[in-house]
C-alpha cells in the first residue's frame, strides 16, 4: 500500500461533445473541443512541465514553463492556455524548449532557499519535481542580490503555515480561494519583483476572512503552504480513500499516514460529492481522535453521582445484559430501548435496530433524525413516496435558480456551499428565505436577488404565499401536473393556495416582509429556469416542520421543477449519515427501507432473516421514551454516538428523563454530557478506527475504512455485536460487509448495494437494484416514484410559542463553520480558536433598549430555563430576534428550547422559543448546579495497585 | 444532580397527549376527502406506542377534556381498532 497519486491534467475538462484531432509529439489525439494543448498532452500520456496549472483551476498561464511549440505559428505558447484546434501539431519538447524552461526554472530557483533536504515538502514538491523535469543543474545568479528570502513565516493558522520565502507567485492559493472555495480571502499585493501573496488586508491568516478551507494548501506546488502536521511529522507513506464523518455533504477523503500515524486528511478528487475540495472540519479536525479525553476502557458505576470503575469488555457487557434483562423481568418487555446516531455508520445503524427487535422484542428505538429531518422523511415520503431528497450535488451546476430557506450552506455543509457559489458566479439567481442574513446572502461576487427575512415560525405561511402567486398568476406547470400529480388533489390545493388570506399582501405583517419581495421571489422561483429548493433544519425543526416540506414539495410539483438535473428539492442534511440512520429503520415505526413495523409482509422478511417472531407496534420515539421515564414504566437505554443532554430540546427535561432510568448506556468517544447520567460507558471507536458506510445527503453511499485500530479494541458495530451476543443473540458477522449484504438482502432500495460494488465504483446513490444498477442521481425521472406527485393542503397554524411580555424576542438556532453539532469532536480540536464559546447575536436596537453592550453577559430566559451567555451585536438578526448556536455544554442552550414539536414527527422545535434577554453578571442557577454536577460524576476511580 | 424540570412531564400527561391530537386533526382537518377522523386515527395508530394510545383512551373514557372534535372523532375509532390489523392494507402513510 502505498500513497494515492491522482493524476493532474493541467486544467480542467471542457465538457464539449464536440471532438477535435491533432497531434502531440507525433502522435495522433483526439480530445473534447476547447481542451487545453496540456490536458491533451496528458490524456496522450505526455507530461509537460507545469507550475502555475492545475486542473482544479482554471488556466492561467504565468509560469511559462509549459511553452509548446506549433507548427506553422510562431512563439512559444502556454500549452495550459491555448485550446486544441484540428490538424495541429505540438511539440513539447525541443533544444527551444529546453532552453526556456531551463532559464524559466533558473529564474525560480535563484529566489528560493535551496533547503530541499530539510524541507517539510521534500519528496512532495512541484517546484523540486520541474526542476528535476527540465534537467536544471546550476544556478548561476547568487543570493547577493535583491531576493524573498528572508521573509517572516505566518504561523498565525493552527492548522498550516505560510512561508513567503518559499513562494513563486504562481498564484494557484489565490485561485483556490477564488474559483474553488469562493471566500477570495487572498490575493496577490504588489506587482513585479513586489508581488506577493496577501491574505485579506495584508493581515495574518487567522485575522484575514480566510476560512481555513485548506484548498490554497492543496493548490500550493511548495512549501509555501504546507500543512502543520506534515511540517511535525513527516511526509506520509500511505492512505487510505475514506468519508468525513462531519455534515451531511459526505466529502471523500485520502487519509494519508506514516505507519499507524495520521499525518493529514486530503480532499480525494475523485469523490464524487466533494470533487477534491474540503472545509475546515473534514480537513484539519481530526485531532479529537486521539485526545486526551479518549475514554478507551469499559466503565461501570452503581449510581451516576458515584466514580467510574475501569472493568473489562466482559464485565461491563455481561452487566448490561443482566441489567437489561432484569429491567424488562420487572417492569416488561418495552421498559428498554435504545438510541442511535446519525454519526454511526449504516451498518451499526442497522445492527442496533435489529438488536432493539430481535433482542429487546420491542420497536424502541430511535435516531437523532428525530430532532432534526424526520418532517423530511414524512413530508417527502407524502409527496413523492421516497423519503430522501432528489438530486445529486452534481445537479447544482445546470441550476439556474437558487431558493435556500431555513439553511445556512456556508457555515453548515461548507464544500456544498462553495458550489453553489460558484454556480452564482456564473450567474444563476438566488432567493434566500432566512430570518437572519446568511453569508449567502451577500458574499464575494455573489448577492441574493431576494432575501425574505422573515419572522420565525412562518415558514408555511411565506411558501403558501408564494404558491398564491404562481397559481393566480397562472406560473403553474399545467403540463406537468396533468401528466405526472394528483390533478383533483391539485386542484383543491390551487383553490386553497388562491385564496385572498394566503395572498403575499395578507401574509406580509405576519411574517415581517415586504409582499412585493414574496410576489417577485414567486416569480423568479416559477420563471427562472431551472429551479432547485435547497433547506435546512430552519423549515423541519418547527411545530409545522412537516407541513413546510410539504409546502416546498408542493412548489416544486406546481413549477414543474422535478424529474431532471438542476431542479428538485435539496434536503440539507445536518449530520454525515443522517439519510441512512433513516434508511437503516432507525425510526420506531418502521424497517430498513421506511417499510411500517406492521406491514406483515416486510416483517416475515427481516422474521426469516433473524429466526424471531418481530413486534407489530411502533415504539417510543425519544421524547417518549423520556416521558415514559418520568412515569416510570421505561428504565433502560442504550445509546450509541448520540448526546441527547445536550443536543436535545428542554435540557431539564432530558436530564430528569434519563436520571429516572435504572441502566442507561453511552457508547461513545469521550465522557460526553449525557454520560453524565449513565451507569456504563462503552467506548467507541472514530471513524479512523472501523469500516462501513455512511450514506449523505444526495444519497451517495460511501465507504468508509479502518486506517487505524480502533483504541477500545472494538469497532462500534463489533460492540453492539458482543452485546447481542451476551443477551443470548447468535450474531457472527466478522465485517461490516456481511451486514451490509444483510441490508440488501432485505431492503430493495439496497438490493445491489455491496461492498464489491462500493471498491470498484467508489459510490452509489439508492435506489440501487436491477433497475438501477449503478444507482440513481436524480429520483423521479419520468414519473414521480409515488405514481402521481400528492398535494397537501398547507394551512397555516401559528406555533404555540408566541411572544408576550413576558418573553418578547424569539430565540432561534443553528451552527457555526468551525463547530460541529455539540462540538464533542470539534471543541477537541483547534477549531476552538475560531469559536470558543456560543454567543448571542441580538439586534443593536433590542440591545440599547436593555443596556447590553458587546460582549457584555445576558441571561436568555424562556418558559423552560435560562442560561447565560456574551452578546453579539449585530443587524444579521432583524430586530426581535435573537440567536445563538449549540456547540458549548458551559451554554447549553437548550436549556432554553421547549418542548414544542411537530405535529407529524415529534421533531422538537428549536428554531422558535420566545425569551427575554437581560444583563446579568454570571451563569444561571442551572448553569451552577449542572457544572457541579458534571464534574462530580466524571471522577474516574484509580485502578487497584497490581499485586 | 441538577433539580428535575419543574415543568417535567411523562408521556402519559392528558395535556400533552391532547395536544399532540389536536396539532394531528388540524392538519388533517384541513385535507380534503372528508376522512379526517380516519387519518387521525391512522396517524395515531402508526406512530404512537400503546402506552400512549392506552393512556389516550382512558382520557377519552374520562371524558376526553380539550380534544377538539376531530381529535375525539379519531379517538373513538382508535376504542374500537382492531390491534391485529395490518395498517398497511389502508393507503400508505409516509416516515418521520
């Protein structure tokens, strides 16, 4: 195994259907119309000495190092500039040449420090490799006069360092930030012999809008950009092609290693949903795999107030047993459950479900989808009948408008974002729906040509609104409706929408916004071409999370913008492997496949496969399962990957739940909060550590794989597959591909998914089965799965969380670009530098009328709890709103979350909870109490001295 | 250990199993095709475990304070559900 060299064609692909012939070096080629002479030169196998090019970027032609010749025209031009003609004949090499590039590569190397051996680049470095190319062997300018070389370095980035001294001015950084990322933090100061790489206004990288993205270090063909790792550790020897276990983009990268050691995650370029580009998180966060905190050995405690006891697998899993089945003796068979996580692979996904039904004979259990896209699976499902969105990332590209409500791309699902940039840059349009004002909304070269800011809690009312235009003013797709939907089912949905009460001019005062801005968003949406919705959980975690996805679903029907690249409906999926947690049956309703636990003839199937009589009842979802604490009739849990204290709503109200349970276990890294409340800890294994899959928000099922052991000694699914094993369940599966060929063996969606499949394609998207071979990029082409696309009637009902006197702002809440969800992996690493604490953002008008200042501590008070915090202000909330993320337990700001929740699902209702916000000079009571808790329950006693 | 919710509720509360009911009926409510109660119930009886049911119906048999009309419709079919019976046979409700 050795290091994974992708080839690098110069410059990008044309993408012409048109070909065009000529010849390279005597030899005939034939490429796409509008390729560069370099990329043909590589696709005939010759490789022509470049600096400046690489085919992530487009050309630019500065180096001039990759001169050809042309018969029949004069000069020397740049091969990365000059397209293809027919009939042309290239030569890239001959005494001309030679001596050009020579005299180029002089040039360079007369400023720049002739330290190769103790070079962190060395072994990897364009600038050594040229000049090894073009056969340079003396220098004949000293170091007397005027040079670079004396630069100070800018080890202000945690992550890389920047080396001026050893730059060439190709400019490929800049491009990266520009045509890849599309932040534009660099550029170049200066001209001629001046000339460098500046980033912001001449500020060091950490004070610049550089957003650690890591493209302009991949971009950079020296050391001027080099990662910190490689600088400590050395070159890599080998990788390994593995999936982020971040968002929901699912970004494919090469872990690059020196023995066990990681040195660095690089952005793989054939990851199809990432096509070599990363963000901060999958780039640089991967130190909390081997922080301190790593809990590696199974703990027990006989209360939770008590210290932790350091015993062996057999010991903590044959205690879980015996508790489990104790517990269920006592109290019955459905007094236990289990929750898992959207940061498991599909294949624990799978196993827990299946150790829930087979094992613990009941249907409770449930993922962290729940407090996040379960109103996608409902209201999709509906709709379409496939609960999951319908394109590929890929299909941004043929987009033409944008409509981005209730999801902040930039700062939640980075490397998608920068597509979308870029698709905006080329002049696609952009409507935002969003009460604050995303980056999105105004970034470099890109500004929304509609943001509807409007109040939360009326994301129904605006998309019914916008419905109201395209029906009374005759936008609708008649064609496609009649041809592919429910046309009465239409019908009454039109007379609904066309009502005067869902007019823009009546929705207006309601939802904050101007009814000229809904009018004319409406018909952008419904005229602009081809029309794709992209959301977040800014439209699920509402009381009527459901019923705006119905809403989107419907706009999508009604415009016609289904069935084809560059349209749909774009859940943006919060964790990486939030789709397949769904796809896995992790809902207690349902199997593998969203097929209902009553449904008997999905039931014999997955009865045959376990040799078990199933249950025929849904389960508790996780809310219920804690009211069902609190009555006392549920009192054991297994949880896997999940920290429910701090990520779910009503924190008192988790807290109370799970203190109410006789055995609660954490499978986990670290001792996260909600161990806290547990009474064994098993420890769980990263990403690095185990192989599987993780299937992102496209649908796009991934690898994933070991590239180290894991620290516990056992993968997660090897844990769930012992504890099965110690309640009596007969389970041999030695790699997670068995359980996968147990998923397609039983879940038609999957039925041609194998890991043989997934080696030799690197991914597909589901449906992937006879029909579907290779899988499905984009769902519902020339039919809607369903059959005809269903209507729903979308009638406003406003959340019962209102504003008062009591409580007159609205809380809303979200992410930042260097955290991740409760930030258990990303507060271990130097993403804290970026954002150390959460913060309350608050309009500068609500601010002067309390007297908060900036960073002056407030208490955010709501009907459930409060806690402190420092204020942010800033006119990115509209006034009477106020936000802040999730990322820090110290905050927790679901303390302050209620209990409200949709309708269909249960998904809790983050994104509005009225609250008042008053200076204050200290934590909250709560805030006292649970610190002192928190750290008397994670003492972990010292070991017995050895005998 | 941090005081219990003051507001710490289980899952048997009327208050909160009526309101869940009654946030179900008004969107079916406002369907058309006249089966709201059906779906209600349907609604009901795919995604609510037993317990939850069970404690419904007593509340109903207590007299079944702030259900609104569709949501006491629904639980009346709920009373009378046959717990052997295929849901699936009835047209197909969506996940969540």
């Amino acid at each position: 195994m050795g290091l994974i060299q992708e080839t690098d064609h110069g410059t990008p692909p044309s993408g012409s259907a048109g070909m065009v012939s000529l010849t390279i070096d005597g030899m005939a080629v034939m490429v796409p119309e509008g390729t560069s002479i370099m990329r043909a030169a590589m696709e005939a196998g010759v490789t022509v000495p470049k600096l400046c090019a690489t085919d992530s970027l487009a050309a630019f032609g500065s180096c001039r190092l990759c001169l050809v010749e042309i018969e029949g025209r004069s000069g020397t031009p740049a091969s990365c500039t000059t397209p293809v003609a027919a009939g042309m004949a290239v030569a890239t090499q001959s005494e001309r040449l030679k001596q050009l590039r020579r005299g180029v590569m002089e040039l360079y190397i007369s400023d720049h420090p002739l330290d190769c051996l103790t070079c962190a680049a060395n072994g990897d470095c364009e600038l050594q490799d040229m000049a090894g190319a073009v056969g340079l062997r003396e220098v004949r300018y000293g170091d007397e006069g005027a040079n670079h070389l004396g630069q100070q370095k800018d080890t202000s980035n945690p992550y890389f360092t920047f080396d001026p001294a050893k730059c060439i001015v190709c400019s490929r950084c800049v491009r990266a930030c520009e045509e890849v990322q599309g932040t534009f933090a660099l550029t170049i100061e200066g001209r001629g012999f001046a000339s460098k790489v500046a980033a912001g206004m001449d500020e060091d990288f950490l004070a610049s809008e550089c957003v650690s993205c890591g493209a302009c270090v991949q971009a950079c063909p020296t050391a001027t950009l080099i990662e910190n790792s490689v600088i400590e550790i050395g070159q890599p020897e080998h990788a390994v092609v593995t999936t982020c276990a971040y968002c929901g983009v699912g970004c494919s990268f090469k872990a690059e290693m020196r023995g066990g050691e990681l040195v660095r995650m690089v952005p793989y370029k054939d990851g199809r949903a990432n096509h070599g580009h990363s963000c901060v998180k999958g780039r640089f966060a991967f130190g909390y795999a081997t922080h301190r905190d790593r809990i590696t050995r199974p703990m027990l405690r006989a209360r939770t107030t008590g210290p932790w006891r350091e015993v062996s697998w057999e010991e903590a899993l044959g205690h879980v047993a015996r508790e489990f089945a104790r517990l269920q003796k006592t109290h019955g068979r459905d007094s236990i459950g289990a929750i898992t996580s959207s940061r498991c692979t599909n294949e624990e996904t799978y196993l827990i479900q299946k150790l829930v039904r087979s094992g613990f004979g009941n249907n409770n259990v449930d993922t962290c989808a729940r407090v996040c896209h379960s109103p996608t699976g409902y209201g999709l499902g509906a709709a379409y009948g496939t609960s999951a969105g319908t394109q590929d990332f890929d299909s941004v590209e043929q987009c033409d408008v944008m409509l981005v409500i209730g999801a902040n791309p930039t700062d939640a699902h980075p490397v998608f974002a920068s597509r979308m940039k870029r698709r905006l840059r080329e002049g696609a349009r952009l409507i935002v729906i969003d009460p604050r004002r995303i980056d999105l909304v105004h970034t470099p070269h890109v500004s929304a040509d509609f943001h509807l800011a409007l109040r939360p809690g009326t994301n129904v009312a605006v998309l019914t609104a916008l419905a109201h235009v395209i029906v009374t003013e005759g936008l609708v797709d008649e064609n496609y409706v009649r041809t592919q939907c429910d046309w009465d089912g239409f019908q009454a949905w039109a007379d609904f929408v066309a009502e005067q009460r869902h007019s823009p001019e009546a929705v207006a005062s309601l939802a904050g916004i101007d009814a000229g801005l809904i009018r004319d968003a409406a018909r952008l949406y419904a005229t602009g071409g081809n029309a794709a919705i992209y959301y977040g959980l800014g439209v699920t975690e509402h009381s009527q999370g459901t019923t705006t996805v119905m809403a989107i679903a419907n706009l999508a029907m009604a415009t016609g913008n289904l069935g084809r690249p560059g349209v749909g409906v774009n859940p943006l999926r919060g964790q990486n492997n939030v789709q397949g947690a769904c796809d896995m049956g992790s809902f207690p309703h349902e199997y593998p496949g969203y097929r209902h636990v009553s449904d008997s003839a999905t039931r014999e199937i997955f009865e045959r496969m376990w040799h078990v009589a199933l249950p025929t009842e849904p389960g508790l979802r996780i809310p219920n399962m804690l009211d069902a604490a609190a009555d006392g009739t549920f009192k054991g849990l297994y949880i896997e990957g999940e920290d429910i204290v701090q990520s779910d709503p009503d924190t008192a109200h988790v807290a109370a739940g799970l203190a109410a349970m006789e055995c609660v276990v954490v499978q986990d890294l670290f001792l996260n909060e909600t161990a806290d409340y547990a009474h064994v800890f098993l420890p769980g294994s990263t990403f690095l550590e185990k192989d599987g899959t993780f299937t992102n928000a496209e649908r796009r099922i991934n690898r994933v794989r070991r590239v180290m052991p894991p620290r516990s000694g056992m993968a997660d699914w090897e844990i769930t597959q012992a504890l099965a094993r110690a309640m009596g369940l007969d389970w041999t599966y030695t790699h997670p591909a068995q359980i996968m060929a147990e998923v397609a063996a039983t879940t038609p969606a999957f039925a041609g998914v194998s890991y043989e499949l997934l080696d030799r394609v690197g991914s597909v998207q589901w449906p992937c089965n006879e029909a579907a071979p290779t899988g499905t990029p984009v769902m519902h082409v020339g039919h809607i799965a369903r059959g005809k696309g269903r209507f729903a009637i979308t009638d406003y009902v406003p959340s019962e969380e209102r504003t008062g006197q009591r409580f007159p702002l609205l809380l809303t809440t979200g992410r930042i670009l260097s955290q991740y969800n409760v930030g258990a992996q990303t507060r271990r690493t130097e993403n804290l530098r970026w954002h150390e604490e959460d913060r309350l953002e608050i309009h500068p008008n609500d601010a002067e009328m309390r007297g908060v200042r900036e960073g002056d501590w407030v208490r955010v008070q709501s009907r459930a709890g409060a806690t402190s915090l420092r204020a942010h202000i800033t006119d990115r909330v509209a006034p009477g709103v106020v936000y802040t993320t999730f990322h820090h337990p110290e905050t927790q700001a679901n303390v302050v979350t209620t209990d409200q929740s949709d309708w269909a699902t249960n998904c809790p209702e983050y994104k509005v909870t009225a609250v008042q916000v008053s200076p204050t000079n200290g934590p909250t009571d709560w805030q006292r109490r649970y610190r002192a808790h928190s750290a008397a329950s994670r003492h972990v006693a010292a070991a017995p001295a050895a005998e | 250990m941090p005081r219990a919710s003051p507001r710490l509720r289980g899952s048997m509360s009327p208050d909160k199993l009526v309101m869940m009911a009654n946030q179900i009926s008004r969107f079916f409510a406002s369907q058309p095709g006249g089966q709201a109660a059906r779906q209600v119930a349907d609604h009901i009886l795919r995604f609510w475990e037993p317990r939850m049911r069970a404690a419904m119906l007593v509340h109903f048999a207590a007299g079944g304070v702030g259900l609104d009309p569709v949501a006491r419709e629904a639980v009346a079919l709920l009373d009378h559900h046959d717990p052997a019976a295929d849901l699936h046979t009835r047209p197909a409700a969506p996940s969540g």
